[in-house]
C-alpha cells in the first residue's frame, strides 16, 4: 500500500524597502504592490515564519493488493 501525503503550510517572508518620505498610505501601498509586481521586491530568503495549515492522506491500493 502506498499513500500520497500533502501538507500545506503559510510561509512568511520578509523583505526590507525604502519608503519614500511624504506617501500617504495609500501611496505606500501602492508603492509596495508596485515594487512586489516589478520583481523588484527582494525577500530574505530565510523564511520568518512557517504556519501548520494541513495535513491529508490519500491511500493508494498497488495491483498487488488487489490480488491478494
């Protein structure tokens, strides 16, 4: 028998930026997803966080078993 494990996980990462002075918060907003779309957000690649979401199991009979 065999079984076919996921596990799904939220990982969190961090990325420092410069904000420019006089954004409003809309504009710092903005000014993020800009920089997040453009590729130019460049996030530390240790992960700063790793949240348990799930875990499933799907069992998968071989053709063994099935003639046993």
């Amino acid at each position: 028998m065999k079984a076919v494990i996921t596990v799904v996980e939220k990982v969190t990462s961090e990325a420092h930026i410069d904000i420019p002075d006089g954004l409003s918060e809309p504009e710092i907003r903005q000014h993020i997803v800009d920089l997040y779309n453009s590729g130019e957000m460049q996030f530390d690649m240790n992960i700063f966080q790793a949240d348990f979401e799930s875990i499933s199991a799907k069992i998968i009979k071989t053709q063994s078993e099935d003639e046993a």
